[in-house]
C-alpha cells in the first residue's frame, strides 16, 4: 500500500471534478478524499501502486470537458488506511484566489435528454449539468455555490436534491441545476403586455411570420428574426438603428452552416467549441443566397454561430429549418439588455414579442466573435465562454493588480500572484449604462475572484472613461502604461516572452506622449519600458473623430501630403466639402497629426470607391479587406523608410499614396489595388523588422493592434516576416484589438513594481 496527495491548479469547481475523482478512486479501489480549495482541489489516495499510476494518468487524460488544469503536483505520504474515499466540503483559502468557470453551450448528454420524451427534463429549457449551462452569468458573490448565483431564489424538488447530493450523478453541485418542477419557466410576452400562452410556440410562430423577437439568452437579450426574410432583417435594421454593421446569424448545426458558408475543419471546431463563439466565415458562392442580403452587406464573410442554450435549441427545431438573425438585444451602441424590465421597457418598438425566463442574468456578456487566419483563430471578440478563465502568466506579480483597458472594446482584467482574469466585453464606455456595468462588475470581480488590488494600471489617455475610474480610486497606485505598449505587453504576455522584441502596434488610435495620436508603431520594448523605433509618417486628420466616419477625409489629407492636386478619385465627394477639408489640411485647423496604419487604411478605401460615411468602427477597413480577398494580384506599391539619425524611423507613405492614386485614375480594378495595398503593409513591416535587427539583434516579432483583425493582412505581415528570417508572434487568447491591452498593462505594471530585479 502507498498514499499519494495531488494537488491540482486550474478551473476545477463547479465542473464535475470532484465527482469525476470520486468515481475513479472507487473503481480503482483507493481510499482517502478529495477537496476543493478555491483555484485548487486537493486530492490524498490510498491504495496499490499499479492502481495508484493509473489513478494519476487517468487524472490528466479524463477530466471532464470544462476542467481547465494548469498544473499537477504529487508527493508521497505515509499510509494512513483510511476506510473509504470521501469527498469533502470545500476549504476556503483567504489568501488565494478562486477560479471561476465560463460559461458553456449545452452538452450532448443534456441535449439528448432535452428531446427525450421519457426523460423528466423533456424540453425543459433550463437544463444543465456540470458539462454546461450557466456560470459567469449567474454568480452574484463568492464562493461559487447555489446561494450565490440568482438560480437561489428556486427552492430545488426532491428529484433534483437528489442528483445534487449524490456524488455518482452528472448533476452532483451543478448549481444551476432545475426542472421543470422547480426551475426558471417561460413566458411570451407581446407588444400590449399580454401573455401568449405557449412561449417557444409563440416565438417560433412570430419569426416564421417575419415578426422580431427578444430572446433571453445567457449573458444577455438577442433580437432574433428570420434571416432569409428580407423584410424583416430591413426592419430590424431600421428599428435598431443600426445601417450596416453586420448581424450574427444561427444556424441550427454544422450542416446548416456548411450550406451557407465554406466551413474548414479548424472552423467547424471553433463553432462546435464548447464557448460556442460567432464565427466570421466566407459566404458561399451558391447557398449563401438563403440569407437575406441585408444581413451582413457589402461582406465576403457572415458571423455564424450554433444554438447554445437549450431554449435555442428548442426555438430553432421549431423554426422549420432557418437560419435566425441573432443580434444583441439593444439600440445601436448602448449595452446589451439583460433584465427582463429593462428588455421590455428598452426594446419597446424593436421587438414584437418577449421571449423570456426568469432565471435573472447578473453579468452582462455578449457572444464572442472568432475567425480563423493562416495558421490560427484570431479572437475579434473575447467575451462569452472565455471570460473569466485563468490565464497563466510567465512573471509574478508582486502586488495584487486591476487593470482597467481602453475605452473602445472594454474589457479589464485582475492578476495575483502568476494568474491573471480577463474580464467579458464592456462594450464602448461612453454611455453612462456601460460604464455603471463596468464600475459594478469590477467589484463583483473582485469579491468573485477574491483579489483585492493594490496597484490599478490604466492607459495615458486622460478622457478615456476607464482612465478616470483609476485615477478616481482612492488608496490604489495609479499606473500610467501607452496604449501600444499595452497592445505589445499583451501578446508577451500571451507567449510568456521576457527578452525584448520588435514590437508592431497598429491600430485606429492611441494616445502618444509627444501629441501627436500614435497608431502605425514599430516598438523595441520589453514587459517594462519601450523605445519608438519607427512609426507612419504624421498625417493631418481632417476634423478629428470624424474623419475615422468619413474616410475621404483621409483620402483627401494623404493626397495633399503626397502633393497631388487631382482629388477626381473622390468624385463621389462634393466639390464643396472638398474643399473645405483641402483648406482645413492647409491651414492644420482641426486637424490632429496621426501616424495610424487604421486612418491609412480609411484613405486607401475611399480612393478604392468606399461610401463616403462609415456607420461603425472599423467598416473601412472590413470592406477593404473584402475587396482585397476577390482578387490574389502580385506585387506591391513603393514606399521609403527615413532615417533622419537618432530619431525614429518615418516610413513615408508618398510613394504608396502617388501609385496607388495612378492606379486608381487609370481604372485599375478597386480589387487589385485593395490587395496590392496589403501585400505593401507586408513589405514595409519586413523592411522596417529587419532595420530594427540590424540595429537591435532582436529577431522576435510581436503583432498587435486592432488592424491585426484583418486576416488578409495579418497573414501577409507574417509571411513577409517570416521570409526576411523573423520569428513571429500574433495573439492566440486575446484579441489584437483594444479588447486587449488590459492584459498587456497587467505585463507592463508587474514589470514596472517589480523594479530592476525583475527587469
Ligand atoms: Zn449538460
Ligand atoms: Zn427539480
Ligand atoms: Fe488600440
């Protein structure tokens, strides 16, 4: 006989560990116990030594779907003979913190049992177990039990005590366990406030009617409707306000997706993941014609995503086979509505029906959104079914920290000790609603996750929302960290790097020490510090914000600088708004001076014909990106690298602007230009890497910044880096946009406590 203790780091609770160790401890006839402990569970067994190694291979290779282990420690101890194997109540840590698990799309177990008429969960749209179901959006406080999630108020039958008291059961301490005997109901309700009668029927009947209707979903409300109804996606666009930007659509499974849309194995992963993220993939020639056009216009690319709660489970079987548009329940730019008052109160006019439970959602957290680039998922959106998992880090923080993000895209993260928590999407923080969300759920956090933080790290914009809330708290340090360190800190800190590298920061904006708006970087940066290698040359931005909406603004601001007087390409433009803005650049009146590759990539767009006003962040450039992906045109436009000694490379955009301008005044296909504009970015961040090696003896390449969402580019940047021997990293668990940099100021504000040493 032996005795072996095993400590396991990672998400263990409320995933079906402890059962899972149970079971295997009895059939391998082991005695001892196990127990949670926060971020751990701590395991002690007894028994034969052969049984003893199968125990712990088996502790790795079977642990159930949503365990997240980081890390196994064993050590030998003396026999103890203990009678049998129990599991024991959980011990909380003070000091530590405690991991909680995202939340997760049904699993085939619960789906098999939701259409199953002998099951007693027979199309209870609330089932779940220790696989799935709810967990970020339900917890109220810590530690994660049913008292502190808002299942608490549902008294549990005696069936379900049952299966949550015995330890052999799926369910054993699924604490959002119900049925239909004691949990969350449905309701429909209408326009007038009445109630429909059967509420799946009712809602299914509207979207087949054309009609809208707000679907309570796990971190949030959607509005859904019929996707190949022109109409009804034409209203719902004009009722939310919302013009162009693309809408998510639902498809039943994966081959209803494969007939809309090319859909690679990699893909069909991403889209069957247990996070269930939208995922952006090419429309298909024929078949993509069943989705109306008004779903996502102008784009190669449709957002698809597969039912992940069982009530969209049960509305989609009765939707006769359509797809559903599946949009987040909201006027354009305000936050997602999670509660069923401020749903029927803030969606009045949009939805024509409510269909709702009454299991209250605590955390708001919209749908991710992934696309899958060259070698790997680039995350758009890092949201639902990934927030708040650990993230291990390469460092130690020697201070419990908060990090708050950006303003744009919010998401912000706690760290402690070698573990950081990256938080769901905020969302934008210039609505007061969304920034009550963030403050709230920060502190929720904080209670949830047990760090208390004694540094608070925030980006050097003094209006951005986020900025404000650090510097108001009081008896925190405040750490000022830039914006594109914080994007290169952040994919460091994804790949555990410490040495320093060339970093590539490119993006729409952020803000730069010298006053100008940075946003087409090239950094020599380590975790603590950087140096401005290289950057875009400086351009007016005609009127500021709003040349971001109107990107013939930039157009026009890179043909004066590049000295051309012929603006027919923008013939679309007024002749006298043309003129206004050529005398706004002349005179530097309202015009900020930026470096952003983001604003160049508005220029190159309205010069390729895009509308002159954009309706959302990043449209430009997405419809850009579209143009360049029908066409694999070769070659590249000239540009120059200045070396003006001592200061920062200035990579001079005149040539490419003069080429690209001929090319499109000799009618040259908008598609050939948009592609060839790419391949340029590529070429330029080869030459500019390897100037920076030359001089530095850095070969590692870090990408980051909101333009990396751009497959097409991505992709070129790092073949061409790849090419010019550069190793290269891009982010694999955060997103290269803003949604980012809480984790990179997380890296930068460690490195800048920790002092030299660490340094
Ligand atoms: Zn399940
Ligand atoms: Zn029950
Ligand atoms: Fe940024």
């Amino acid at each position: 006989m032996e005795r072996r203790a095993f400590d396991i780091r990672g998400v263990v609770q409320g995933v079906g560990f402890r059962p899972f160790v149970h079971a295997m401890a009895r059939r391998l006839n082991l005695t001892g116990f196990v127990a949670n402990q926060g971020a751990r569970v701590a395991i002690e067994v007894e028994g034969q030594p052969d049984a003893l190694a199968q125990f712990e291979h088996a502790l790795i290779a079977g642990a159930p779907p949503l365990a997240r282990i980081e890390s196994v420690s064993r050590r030998d101890l003396a026999v103890r003979g203990d009678a049998s194997f129990q599991i024991v109540n959980s011990i909380t840590r003070r000091d530590a913190a405690v991991y909680v698990s995202p939340d997760a799309a049904t699993c085939d177990a619960c789906l098999t049992e939701l259409f199953d008429p002998t099951d007693r969960r027979y199309l209870y749209p609330c089932i779940n177990c220790t696989a799935c179901g709810p967990r970020l959006t339900i917890i109220t406080g810590s530690p994660y039990d049913r008292a502190q999630t808002t299942m608490a108020r549902f008294e549990m039958c005696a069936d379900c005590r049952a299966e949550y008291q015995s330890p052999g059961d799926r369910r054993f301490h699924a604490e959002p366990i119900a049925c239909h005997a004691c949990g969350p109901t449905l309701a429909a309700i209408d326009a007038a406030g009445g109630d429909t009668g059967p509420a799946i029927e009712a809602a299914a009947g509207a979207i087949r009617a054309g009609r809208i209707v707000a679907v309570k979903g796990l971190g949030g409300f959607h509005l859904a409707c019929d996707a190949g109804n022109n109409s009804a996606v034409a209203a719902l666009r004009s009722r939310k306000h919302r013009d162009h930007k693309p809408f998510a659509v639902m498809v039943a499974d994966l081959v209803a997706a494969e007939a809309v849309c090319e859909v690679s194995d990699d893909e069909a992963t991403l889209l069957r993941s247990a996070a269930r993220p939208i995922v952006l993939l090419k429309k298909k020639a024929r078949g993509a014609d069943s989705i109306a056009a008004a779903v996502a216009p102008d784009q190669t690319r449709l957002g698809l995503m597969l039912p992940y709660t069982p009530l969209h489970h049960l509305l989609m079987a009765m939707v006769n086979g359509r797809a559903l548009v599946m949009t987040s329940g909201n006027l354009s730019d305000e936050p997602i509505a999670i509660d069923n008052d401020a749903a029927r109160d803030r969606l009045r006019g949009i939805a024509d029906l409510w269909l709702l439970h009454d299991r209250d959602i605590r955390v708001r957290c919209e749908d991710s959104v992934v696309r899958h680039a060259g070698h790997g998922p680039i995350l758009i959106r890092r949201s639902r079914g990934w927030a708040p998992a650990p993230m291990a880090l390469s460092f130690a923080c020697a201070a419990p920290m908060l990090a708050v993000g950006g303003h744009l895209k919010n998401t912000f993260a706690l760290a402690a000790a070698r573990t950081a928590f990256v938080s769901h999407h905020n969302g934008d923080l210039d609505e007061v609603i969304a920034l009550e969300a963030f403050e709230r759920d920060v502190s929720l956090y904080e209670e949830l996750l047990n760090v208390r933080p004694e540094i608070i790290a925030h980006d050097l914009h003094p209006d951005y929302a986020s900025t404000r809330y650090a510097l108001a708290r009081s008896g925190i340090t405040a750490i000022g960290v830039q914006h594109h360190h914080a994007h290169i800190a952040s994919c460091m800190a994804e790949h555990g790097l410490d040495a320093p590298v060339i970093g590539i920061a490119w993006d729409g904006a952020g803000w730069g020490p010298d006053g100008t708006v940075w946003g087409g970087e090239f950094l020599v940066a380590e975790r603590g510090g950087f140096e401005r290698a290289a950057h875009f040359r400086n351009i007016a931005q005609p009127g500021g914000d709003r040349a971001a909406r109107e990107p013939w603004r930039m157009a026009l601001a890179h043909l004066r600088d590049a000295g051309i007087d012929d603006d027919g390409a923008l013939a679309g433009i007024q002749p006298s708004a043309r003129r206004v803005i050529r005398r706004m650049v002349d005179r530097g009146i309202n015009t900020p001076m930026t470096s952003s590759v983001g604003r160049l990539f508005d220029a190159v767009a309205a010069l390729c014909g895009a509308a002159p006003e954009m309706t959302y962040e990043g449209q430009a450039a997405m419809w850009l990106e579209s143009l360049a992906e029908q066409s694999d045109a070769a070659g590249a436009y000239a540009f120059e690298i200045d070396d003006a000694g001592g200061a920062p490379l200035v990579i001079d955009t005149r040539p490419l602007i003069r080429g690209l301008h001929a090319h499109a005044r000799a009618g040259i296909a908008p598609a050939i230009i948009a592609r060839r504009f790419h391949t340029t970015l590529g070429a330029i961040a080869a030459s500019v890497a390897h100037v920076a090696r030359d001089r530095t003896g850095i070969d590692g390449v870090v990408l980051s910044g909101g333009v990396f969402a751009n497959a097409i580019l991505l992709v070129e940047v790092e073949t061409a880096l790849a090419s010019a021997g550069m190793k290269v990293y891009r982010h694999q668990n955060m997103p290269p946009g803003d949604g980012g940099l809480c984790l990179g100021q997380i890296a930068v504000a460690a490195a800048r406590i920790a002092g030299p040493k660490e340094r």
